[in-house]
C-alpha cells in the first residue's frame, strides 16, 4: 500500500487497497473497464440486469492496480455471466471521485471506506455483512470494520510496514571492527538501533554507503511515511493507555509520547544519505531508488515497496537480503514490539443498491477470496495477480511470493511479540496530516522548534475531529 500513502487495499481491495492514502499510488487518471465486450456494465437492459442476476460496480482505491481489477472483473463475467464494472480513481482522489460517483443512479455496489473517519461520511451507505460467509473466514475478526457489533467493511488485505533493511550490507558492518552488534538479533531497541546506526555512519566509507538511512522525503504529498505511518506508534501507544479505540472516534490527543517520535526522527535524518535542509524536495521513490542501488542499509516503509526494488534499474538487493526490523522509539517494553501490521481501507457493499446487486456483489467477493478467484490474490503484479496478505482462513499457507510480505507473515506469527495496529485510521483528516508533514519539514530545516510542533499537533488534531464531526452530522 502504499499510501501515497500507502495507498493501500490496506488493506484491502481495500486496504491496504496503502499507501495512502498510503500510501504514493501511481496513476494520474481515472479508468473504468466493462467486464463484457468492452460494452459498460451499468448500462440499462445488459444481460445480468434482465437475467435477475444483478451486477457489481466496483470503485477501485488502487490506480496501481487498475489492470488486475479489470482483469479479474473481466475472468469472474466470463465464469459467471455476471456483469462487473471497475473504475479506477486517479491518485490522491478517491474521497472526491466517490462523492461524484455515489450521486449516480448507476452508483458503485463495491466501495472503500477509509476506516472510522470515513465511516461518519459514509456509515449510511454501508450493508450489513456480519453474516456473510467472508466475515466467518476472517482470521482476525478485530480486522473488521465495525458498527457495534456489526461488521460494516472487510479488509481484503493486511499490509505490515516497519524499517526494511539489507542484509548483506548489515553483515559487512557486523564484520568490522568496533561494530556495537553482531547480530541483527541484538538491535531489540531503539537505544541499541541508535548506537548501531550512528557507528554506521561513523563508518559508512567502509560499507560503501552514501548514508544508513535512505531519504526522509518530505516533499508535499510525499510525506505519508512520516505523517501517518511513523505517527501511529506514538497514538497507538496513548490510546493504550487511555484504554480508548479507534472504533469510539478520538476527539483529542495529548500527543504523549511525542519525544519517542523524535528519538527515530532525528535518527532518520541525522543518519541520512540527504542532508536534512534539502528533504523538502525528495519523494518516496528516491528513497526507493537509494534503498535499491546499495546506498543505504535501510528504509522505513511496507512490503508493497517491493515490487519497486525489484524492478529498479540497477537493482543490488537481493531476494533473501531484504528483511523488516520494527520500528524502535524507546518505548518501554519495545523488546517485544513487532511490526505495524493491518488495514486502513475496508471494502463495503452499497446499501442502496437493489438487493440484487447487492447480493452480486457479495458473491463476487465471495468468489474473489474463497473460491476459484483466490489465484488472482496473492500472485504477484507480474503473474497478473494483487499480490495481497489475505486475512481469511482459506489462505492458510498461501501468502505472496515476494520477501517482504513473507516477512510481515513470519513477524506476525512470532511468539511473544505484539503487532502494533493500524490506529492511524482514527487519525481526523488528511487535512491535519498534511499540516503535520509541512511542521515536520519546517523541524527538518530548523524553521521551527519540536515543541512547536508537538503543540501544533495537538491542536490541530482537536480543530480537524471537530470539524470532521461537524461535516458528519449535516
């Protein structure tokens, strides 16, 4: 997912569907595609709508994946004679695309909402599907997206981020002399990471490194890893404290460990292969290319940035080097801390729909994850597949065959570590997370003081939740 952050199906068709949100979705334009003859499936009198069949509109979150949505539309018409439309929103305005969409006779049967924030926007449109048998196939019911006891959206995917790292360059470092670990093992805590990376950097004329950290980009829209992701970890741990979830909406923080956001922070761009004064310029697919090119050791960000290593000219990173470390701030107790897996996007079935739709629609997911569909999930991009981690019990054993993903799989499976969620889903709009990232970027360049931006935080959290539920109630 990127979210582009993240942008993720997030996990999804949702979630996830990353980045990007997430997540950095590529694409600049919208697509639809007509699962039948190229003819539009919305369109009056087709086969499936004199047939009683219903059909499925699908709006798709991810543009990066617009070819295998319509491809997968186009296998499931065939099987089924069910007409499936997927149109795909342009990066970065799926929320505007979905307003315009849903004011249609012909509206999607399939969308995605981003979570509880969206949920106020969009709860009336959400079906029911607490009784589907997709939900039953959940391995985590907590995953859902919920009403109460009532399930309003499915994650089709799980995605897991953390700070991706270079095996073969983190053994040439543990060979030198000095080195202040030996192992990966030892680096459990962000007091052993720090000492670890500044020796690195002490050093880095040794490793052939430009910097031990690739790029903190902070260039406008490009700053997701930093505004949403990386400040998960400190609102997830105060609403563990408060015992509050994001399910119950979160009018207020106190931005509490607001000084452990700094620890890995200033890590990141003290330890950088990019001056700090010039990141007001660099995209995540900078950073990307260093991670890919050797000239860093690692690199905050998910298993769905894996398809961009690989494919990078000139690519050094092999397979069975790239692995995740968890993302250490100091926190008490990190030891134990494992990777931020989950979903920020979850796929809902439009309410107003016909009942035929609907029902269309739900047997296509259905199809999608329990049954012949399932290939189409977890084949990467070159076999013409999602590339998803699925979070129902029917891929038991399968996951994508690509190493990150393996990684989030075998980091969520470790005994005695706990996976931090995904709670940047109550985060209150991307308007606050865009004025978090311009704070970040002023911090980077010396502009403006850490307290000043842990205030600003703050405040902006409770002026963008009061508006957020203010545009709900109306």
């Amino acid at each position: 997912m990127k979210h582009n952050a993240k942008k993720i199906f997030a996990a999804a068709l949702a979630a996830s569907l990353v980045a990007a949100s997430f997540t950095g979705c590529g694409g600049s334009t919208s697509s639809s595609s007509a699962a039948a003859g190229g003819s539009s499936a919305a369109s009056t009198g087709s086969a499936a709508a004199s047939s009683g069949k219903g059909q499925v509109y699908y709006l798709n979150f991810k543009p990066e994946q617009a070819d295998q949505f319509n491809a997968i539309a186009k296998a499931y018409t065939e099987k089924t004679g069910v007409q499936v439309k997927v149109q795909t929103a342009a990066s970065g305005t799926y929320e505007q695309t979905l307003k315009s969409e849903m004011a249609k006779s012909d509206a999607p049967t399939i969308f995605i909402c981003n979570g509880p924030v969206g949920y106020k926007t969009w709860g009336s449109y959400c079906a029911d599907l607490t009784n589907t048998d997709l939900t039953k196939h959940l391995t985590d019911a907590s995953l859902s997206l919920k009403d109460g006891d009532k399930v309003v959206g499915l994650p089709l995917a799980v995605e897991g981020y953390g700070i991706i790292y270079n095996q073969a360059i983190m053994d040439k470092y543990f060979k030198l002399d000095g080195a202040k670990a030996k192992s990966m093992d030892e680096i459990n805590s962000f007091a052993k990471l720090k000492a670890v990376a500044e020796d690195m950097t002490a050093k880095k004329d040794k490793l052939g490194i430009k910097g031990v950290f690739a790029n903190t980009s902070l260039k406008t829209g490009e700053d997701w890893r930093w505004q949403t992701h990386l400040a998960n970890l400190p609102i997830t741990y105060e609403l563990q404290d408060s015992n509050k979830t994001v399910t119950a909406g979160v009018n207020e923080v106190q931005f509490k460990y607001a000084n452990e956001y700094q620890n890995i922070f200033d890590l990141y761009l003290n330890n950088s292969t990019v001056d700090k004064k010039l990141l007001g310029s660099k995209s995540v697919g900078d950073s990307t290319g260093e991670f890919a090119l050797g000239q860093c050791a690692m690199m905050q960000n998910g298993n769905w940035v894996w398809s961009d290593i690989s494919k990078t000219d000139g690519n050094v990173v092999e397979k069975d080097d790239i692995k995740f470390l968890p993302i250490y701030t100091g926190h008490t107790g990190e030891e134990k801390q494992g990777l931020c897996i989950g979903t920020e996007n979850f796929a809902c079935v439009n309410t107003k729909a016909s009942a035929d739709d609907q029902k269309a629609s739900i047997d296509f997911l259905k199809w999608l994850y329990t049954g012949d569909g399932m290939d189409y999930v977890t084949k990467g991009a070159s076999d013409g597949g999602l590339g998803f981690i699925a979070p129902y019990d029917t891929f038991k054993g399968k996951s994508p065959d690509d190493p990150l993903a393996k990684q989030v799989t075998e980091w969520q499976n470790k005994e005695g570590i706990k996976t931090i969620p995904w709670d940047f889903t109550c985060f209150p709009s991307q308007n606050f997370k865009n004025k978090f990232g311009a704070a970040l970027l002023q911090y980077a360049q010396g502009q403006k003081s850490w307290d000043d931006v842990k205030s600003e935080f703050v405040t902006d959290w409770k002026k963008e939740a009061s508006a957020s539920a203010s545009t709900a109630s109306k």
